[in-house]
C-alpha cells in the first residue's frame, strides 16, 4: 500500500503514520458525515458538482415483503437537485462486502419506493435540520451556490 503524504510550504513531504481503526465501517461513517465533501461530486457533473446534505444516518430499511425492518442504510444523502444518493460503508478487508455490496445497493434502490416517500424524507431532513440547530429552509441552503460559484 501506497503512503500517503502531506506537502509542506517549502514543498518537502511527510509521510503520515498508519492508523489502525477499530471500527473501520462506523468510523467511515463519521468521517463521511462530517466532511461530505470527501464524495467527489465532480466526477458526476464537472460543470455542476454535487453537493451533499445529509438526509439520515443509519436508516432502516424496510422489506418490501413484511414490512419490516430487515437492513440500515448507512448514509441517505441528497443532492441540491434533490436526487437521493445511498452510501453504504465497508471495510477494506472484507472480501465478502466487495462481491455483496453491490448487491446490497440494488436491494436498497430497487425497494426505495416503497420506504422513501415525500413525508418520510421531509421528516428525516425536518430531524436533521433540528439536529443542526436551524430551521429547515436554512438547512436547505446548505446545497446552494454560494455567491460567485456555479
């Protein structure tokens, strides 16, 4: 595996220490929620990169069948075009997640009209905005162009 390095302002490098997580999914997940900016939305529309807010973390998802609780989605985000953006966390070493991972997300997606309606993601984004302490045309803006960008 490849270091990874930070530049100095007199442009020598240093290489920074490895870090062994604990819980690599669950301190994904934080990382991720507090800086979703690490999403490349660039790589969607260069001209217009997305801009994520998150929706929910750790949102049940529902089975079609029963109607029950049957998996968590890790991150439900969505975009200032309002389109929805599921994010699902895994661990580097498991083997098993990158053959079901795909899997699973078509699960999610394929099923999401069934748990994502209009009310259901109006409360979510109504919590999270309390979460954030402001009102929800505030939290709203926070995938807006800021004056002067696209």
């Amino acid at each position: 595996m490849k270091n990874v390095y930070g530049i100095a302002p007199d442009g020598g490098t240093t290489p920074f220490d490895r870090i062994h997580c604990a819980n690599e999914e669950a301190e994904l997940q934080d990382l991720l929620e507090k800086n979703l900016d690490l999403i490349p939305g660039d790589q969607i529309d260069p001209e217009d990169p997305r801009r994520w807010l998150l929706v929910k973390r750790e949102m049940t998802v529902e089975d079609p069948g029963t109607g029950e609780g049957r998996w968590s989605l890790d991150l439900l985000l969505v975009d200032q075009d309002g389109i929805p953006t599921l994010v699902e966390c895994k661990r580097f070493k498991d083997t098993r997640a990158r053959r079901e991972v795909i899997v699973q997300m078509f699960d999610y997606a394929a099923n999401a009209s069934f748990y994502l309606n209009k009310d259901k993601l109006t409360q979510y984004l109504e919590e999270q905005a309390r979460k954030c302490g402001v009102d929800i045309e505030t939290f709203l803006s926070e995938v807006q162009p800021t004056s002067g960008s696209s």
